[in-house]
C-alpha cells in the first residue's frame, strides 16, 4: 500500500488511565521524508465501573481476562466510531489502535493490550491496525516501548525524546543506533496518592511541593535491581504493584511526603539514565504538565535544554506514533527496532484486520 499521503486514526489508551486518546492525522512521505498535520484530537475519559476494572485487571483470571477483552474492544470500538461521526471524518486508510496494556511480562514471553480482537475492524467498518507489542516479545523482545521508531522518524532533531506518562521512556541515537528504554514509574505511582486524596491526579505537582523529601525511601527507591540493569528493559503494571508501593507503603509518612520524595525519585532516575547531560530534551505525556516534577528534572540536568510542545504534541504524541507504526505495517516496512526492544531482528510488527 506504497502511497503519498495517508489519512488515518491514532488510538491509545496509557497506564495511567488518563482515558482513550485519538488523533485524526494526515502523513505524506515524499523522497522517504514524513511530514503529519493532526487534524482533530480528543482523549475519552473511562466511565468510574470500567476505571475501577482496568485498575485491579492486573489479579483477572484468564476467564476474567476474555471477557474483559471482548468487552473493552466493543468498548474502543463505540468511542472510536463517536470520534469519526464526531468530526464527520471519511475515506480513511486505516485506524491503527494500541489498545490498552494489562500484563506486560516479556521475561516470561507475554504481554496482554486488551481491544484488539479481530472483530474490531468489523465494528468500526474499517481496516484496523492493532497489537504491536506480541509479536516483538516472540522474537526474544521486551515488546517495549515502540515510539522510539517514530522518534527517529518524525523528531530527529531532538537529542532525547521523552514520554511522562504511567511510566517514563527516553530515545535517542547512540552509534547511529536508536536506543530506548523505560526508566521509571511516574503518574501510575503519582496518580495512586492523588487518588487516596480524592483527587484524580496532582495538578501542576501542588500537592508533591508541599511536601517533605524522605531520604531513606528515596534511597530506598534509587536502590531498586531494575536501575542497574541495562537497556533493552521495560516496566509494566506489575513492578508498580509488586516492587514500588510496597516499599512506598512501609513508611508511616503523610501523602504529601510520599508524593514529594517519588517525584525526586522520579527526575533524579531521569537524570541518570541520560548518558549526556548537554543538549535538548523534547518532553511529552501528561507529566510534562506537572510543574514540580518539570522543575526538579531541570535542577538535575541544568545542561539540557527542556522543549515542552504544543497541546496536541504533548497529549497526543503516542496516538500520532502508533498511527505512523500502523502505516508503516500496512507498507510492509519496519516499525519495531531490535536496537531498542532487543528481539532477535527488526521487523514490522502488528496484525491487519479488514472489515470484511
């Protein structure tokens, strides 16, 4: 499907259950030069019994686990196809959709984005582009993260790309490779205490600055296996659960002191992980609107040069890059890079669905 210009929607759905995300996005490529204009953008926020489901789907039995797939991809489906009525959007090539992450266990050769069952492309009436994660994790791959391709592709020219969202994820070119990784926790830890506040999230980081930095659960924190290890590696649900609230949670300290020391936790670790400290970094995800984290990723790079987009880049960026991965399956042509995911080759990850 060798064209100029595609015309396609982005969906995804992140771990820190901000809601769904689409973009309505125009690509042209001429001479192997990507260029997009987002033409509409929207996130859905999840209704509370279904915000409630995906947070404890985590412990779902396997029974549990299809059924709440068959029903989130009826789910996707009717938010996606309000989306198109929404904004009377026709002659689509193709929506190309994430889905939502419940298990992501590459170690074990697994990974479950609930939402892309087949019958999607049926319900929607389009060619569906879906579930780019497994087939990395089969060829020896953590299956994460995948933006790093469409770093290279559409945002060269900045030195590192980084996305704050459940987690935090950097790319940048090291020996004209792209390498990537997963560095930390961020809003599914930070979005945890807002929520025993009654709050939906932290805004702006408020709550997070009036609080007290706890030097032995930051070193606590800073002391975990996984910041040794090194790239390619990735996080999922399971390390927030298992390894970071239990040790958040042995200290008799107020919300305010927790939210303060992991949002130290959190820019210090960012610190680290960037192997030059000169240069710019191109900032998305919904962190990048936490003022209190921004700050304290400053204080510790004060080399870098912090560039915040537009709304539509911020918000939208990981929906824009999986609509380019999506296009770029339909091509035939690499959207996975072993570089940064470490399976055996690089390859053109997902699965194509028609209507018929």
């Amino acid at each position: 499907m060798f064209k100029e210009k595609y015309t396609t929607i982005g969906v995804m759905s992140g771990t820190s259950l901000d809601g769904v995300d689409l973009a309505y996005i125009v690509f042209t490529v001429k001479n192997n030069k990507w260029e997009f204009e987002i033409l509409e953008s929207q996130t859905i926020s999840y209704p509370n019994d279904w915000l409630n489901k995906l947070k404890i789907a985590v412990d779902f039995s396997e029974a549990q686990l299809k059924k709440l797939n068959q029903d989130y991809t009826q789910l996707l489906a009717t938010i996606i196809s309000s989306f198109i009525e929404k904004y009377d959007i026709k002659n689509l090539d193709t929506v190309c959709s994430h889905g939502h992450t419940i298990l992501h266990q590459p170690q074990n050769g697994f990974t479950l984005q609930i939402g892309n069952l087949p019958e999607i492309a049926a319900l929607l009436n389009q060619t569906v582009v879906c579930d780019f994660r497994i087939q990395d994790v089969q060829l020896g791959g953590q299956g994460a993260p995948l933006v790093p391709i469409g770093d290279r592709i559409l945002f060269s020219e900045y030195d590192y790309c980084m996305n704050l969202g459940g987690f935090s994820n950097v790319s940048f070119e090291q020996n004209k490779e792209r390498i990537a990784f997963d560095i930390s926790a961020v809003n599914t830890v930070l979005n945890f205490y807002a929520n025993q506040l009654g709050l939906d999230y932290d805004d702006k980081g408020s709550i997070s600055r009036t609080g007290i930095c706890n030097k032995e659960l930051l070193n606590e924190l800073n002391a975990l296996d996984f910041y040794q290890k090194k790239h390619p590696k990735s996080l999922g649900l399971e390390f927030v659960k298992e390894t970071v609230l239990p040790i958040i949670e042995k200290y008799s300290i107020p919300i305010e002191d927790k939210l303060h020391t992991f949002t130290e936790h959190v820019a210090l670790q960012i610190a680290l992980a960037l192997p030059n400290k000169n240069g710019n970094l191109f900032i998305t995800g919904g962190g990048a609107y936490n003022d209190f984290l921004i700050e304290r990723i400053h204080h510790h790079l004060p080399k870098i040069k912090l560039i915040i987009p537009s709304a539509k880049i911020l918000e939208f960026k990981e929906a824009l890059i999986f609509a380019l991965l999506g296009i770029l399956k339909l091509r035939g042509e690499i959207n996975v890079l072993s570089s940064v995911t470490g399976a055996k080759t690089d390859h053109s990850s997902g699965m194509i669905y028609s209507p018929k």
